[in-house]
C-alpha cells in the first residue's frame, strides 16, 4: 500500500515540516518506495511534482523541502506498487482539468477485478487502479454536472460512487479541486487541527520539533491529513472505515460514514 | 512576447545545455521575467513544472538545471505577459489528457479578439489568450477522432485550425504528445538537427561549449528549436513565418508553409 498525506487551511501555509517526516517514509522509515508525488494548489494554479524515484532519494524531494510553497490544498502521496510498475505515468498525483479548475487526486489501497467503461471524457494516461478510479470518478462527475458543483453537492456525488467502487477493494483517497479537499478512509487515515493557541510539535520519523506559535497568526487554521500520524505529541483524530470527510478553510466540515459494504477485509486490515 | 523551446530526440536526451542558455532569458540576457515552466515526457509519463517567478531567480530552474532529466520530448517557455496576469495558473506549459496521453503546449503570441467558443471537453483555468487558443484546438481535435490522430493526420487538423487562430495575431506555438512535436512560426522560430559527427557547441547566452562527440552515441539524434538560436557557432534554420513543422525522432518530418493569410504584421515582426 502507499501513503498519503493532505493539508486544507484557511490561509496559504507551507507544508515543510509535515513532508519533512512523510517523505522520510518513501524508502527510508518505511518500505514505500516506488515513486511519490505532490500537488500545491496556488490559487487556481497547480504545481504538480511527480517522480519514479524513492522520496528519500529524490532531487525533486530536496527541492519540495527547501521552497516553502504557500498553499491552502495540498496532496501528497508515496507509492507501493501493488498495480501498474514503477514509471512516472503512475505516480500520484494525477491531475485532470474539469470545468476550468484542476482536480487532482491521489490513493492508497488496491481495487480488484475494478474495470470501469472506457471512452469518457478522461482516460487513464498509466495502468494503476488509482488512474482507472480516479478517472471514473470525474467521468461521472462530468456527465452529471454542467459547472463545477459546491463542496456539498460534490460530496454526494462523490459518496455514491465511492460505494461502488470501494467494493472492489481498499479505496482511501484525496480529492481536491483547490477550493475544498475531500476523502475518503477504507483503512487508515488520520487527521489533526492546528489552531491557536499554537504549540510545539514533533516528528514521528524524525527527532525534528517545530513550534508553530512562532511561525503563525491567530487567526490560521491548518488541517493536516495523513495514513498514519506525522507527529507523538499531538492527538491525531482517526477516520472511521467507510467514512468520508470533506475539509475546508482547515477544518472538517463533514463527517460522514457511507452507506453500504467495505469489500472484504478492507476494514481494519493493516496499511 | 514569449520565448520558446523544444527538443524533440530519437534517444531520451537531457537539455541541460540549452536550458541552460535559454533560462538566462528569463530575467537576465532578456526581460521575459514573468514566469516560465518545461514539460518532459518520460515515455508517457510526464514531469511539469512551472513557476511564476523569473527563470534566473526559480528555485524550480535550479533543480531543472542540476537534475538530468532524459526525455524524447521537451517544451519549455519563459514568459512576458501580454495576456493575463503574473500568476500559476497562467504559465505555459499547459497539460492536458487526451485519449489516455497527456498533451502538452506552450505559446509565443499574442491574439486579439480571440474568443472560441466555450463549453467543450476542456476549458481555461487561467486567462490568457494562450491557453484559450490550446483548449480551443484540443476541443477541436477531440471532437473530430474517436482515438489519438497519427501525427500526419495530426498535423492536417492541427493546420487547419491555425489557419483560422492564427488571422487574430502572433501565434508561434509548440505541442506535443510525447510521440510527436509539432510547431507553428508566425514570426520567429529557428532549428538545428544534432547528429554524427557531432561537434562542440557554445551557447549565445553564457560562456559555455559542450563537445557532443563526448556525450552521445553515434545514433543519436536530436532536434532543438528556439525562438531565437541559443548558440552562436552553428547553423541554425529558420522556419518561415507561416510554416508549420512536424518533428519526429529528432528531425523535422514535415514543413510545410499553410495557405491563407497571416495577421496584420504578424509576419516578420520584432519578437
């Protein structure tokens, strides 16, 4: 399986001390090491960083560390092959254009036997499962909506399809259209809110601490969203299995557990 | 206006050296400081990257410069603003999915009184004439074949439409699919094949020679084109203004001057 890793706020915050740990675990903390990518919205701009290397050993990595980008929705993602090989068409995250707005997506899980109808509007450029879903999904959202749907309609649309396709298999994802970031946890996904009063914070898979009250303003609120918790010393809010949330202006806004079966084993199975 | 530059190889190339002149454009030996970006294919996979701030000062063109990314096909552009404000969402290169491969574009123009109809398969995120004129073409090409076009049907359809765009002012483009690279010149565009025996090079914008003889392969073969030649001791052809040319395994496999008017001074006028 891979890893993602989200951020939604209320005003364009860097994420160099979140992708300091995260990247540590493509190859190094951890065995995810078949590529990785990350996308910053900036405003309706998008700058999508994508590379078959391991991130503990990427240039691309280095640079992501160094340029603190400001960006209210950002997606990260390492990859474990479990579809598709290592190539750069299969790195997450993917990107597609719908309604003159970026949408980009990444996912952590494996869809069996998942074939959905080819000939829409998008097509998957690699092989991996997360494409073909990822693809289906805006599909599905183009043919039902002539302009860009709100956050709560999305989240319907969304929601519906997510319960076909997590049938197949284990489907934790991110979604984001750089105005809102939805998810969805088969497994494992965890969140944290960073608002005043800031405090100090550390690593997981580093011994690196950084003291937000210094670097922020009272009003900031930052939602950071990971496979498993970034830091040990703050509490991380686990998704339930089979729920989806919907996160804006860097908080949860909507919280909700879909209708219908998991496919077998995805609930509680280990990451 | 913009500059241009592409590289089209029958081998995965680095343009380390060209880049390395071309980006010096950005800000430093000329004043297109208003954004810049580069596409590469990696077979059908493809790293983008764009940046609004000048090429000489992007943290984004360090890495680009350090890291020798191999790739059959290049675009990359630094931009002067004519259209369109200094932000992301307005740098060229543009990417979108066609068919299951990504589609990559980059202009050097400026189009007055160029509004396409909206509404099809793919609409503008940002708003320059530029990325109008792309979706505008990809619209057309989308709605015409069922499946990817060859590229001598390709450039048939592609001539078509650019006698039209090409009646509202300078529109020197570059597009590729990762298999193909195709160009138009209404002003300024220049080319030079590298092949056996190859010989050494130095650029117009810096002090630096590269002995190609030490870097290749006999078989080799690579095509660079420019807005402007980015070396000063090579023959460089210039395409005609009005030609449109088709570049495959790093030769021009196809020029051919349209029919049908050019804009008012388009022709021949100062980049």
């Amino acid at each position: 399986m891979c890893q993602l890793l989200g951020m939604n706020c209320n005003t364009p915050t860097d994420i160099l001390f979140s992708f300091e740990g995260f990247h540590r675990r493509g190859g190094l903390t951890d065995h995810h090491a078949d590529g990785w990518g990350i996308a910053f919205f900036e405003d309706k701009g998008v700058r999508l960083y994508i590379d078959d290397k391991p991130s503990v050993a990427s240039p691309v990595a280095d640079l992501v560390r160094r340029y603190p980008i400001k960006s209210e929705n950002v997606i990260a993602h390492i990859r474990k092959a479990t579809q598709g090989e290592v190539r750069l068409a299969n790195c997450h995250p993917f990107m597609r254009e719908a309604w003159g707005q970026y949408w980009i997506f990444a996912h952590n899980g494996d869809l069996k036997a998942f074939t959905p109808p080819v000939g829409g509007r998008y097509t998957p450029v690699g092989n991996t499962d997360s494409e073909r879903a990822y693809c289906h999904l805006m599909n599905h959202l183009r043919s039902r909506f002539a302009s860009a749907p709100g956050p709560e309609v999305l989240f319907d649309a969304v929601a519906e399809l997510v319960a076909e396709i997590r049938q197949h298999g284990v489907f934790n994802f991110m979604l984001s259209n750089g105005d809102c970031l939805l998810t969805h946890c088969s497994t494992h996904l965890h969140y944290i809110i960073r608002q005043a009063p800031f405090k100090a914070a550390h690593l997981v898979d580093d011994d690196v601490t950084v003291d937000f009250a210094t670097v922020t303003t009272p009003r900031d609120r930052v939602a950071v969203i990971a496979t498993q918790p970034l830091t040990d010393n703050e509490v991380w809010t686990a998704l339930h299995p089979g729920e989806m949330a919907l996160f804006m202006g860097g908080e949860p806004v909507r919280r909700e557990r879909l209708p219908g079966p998991l496919a077998p084993g995805a609930c509680g199975c280990p990451a």
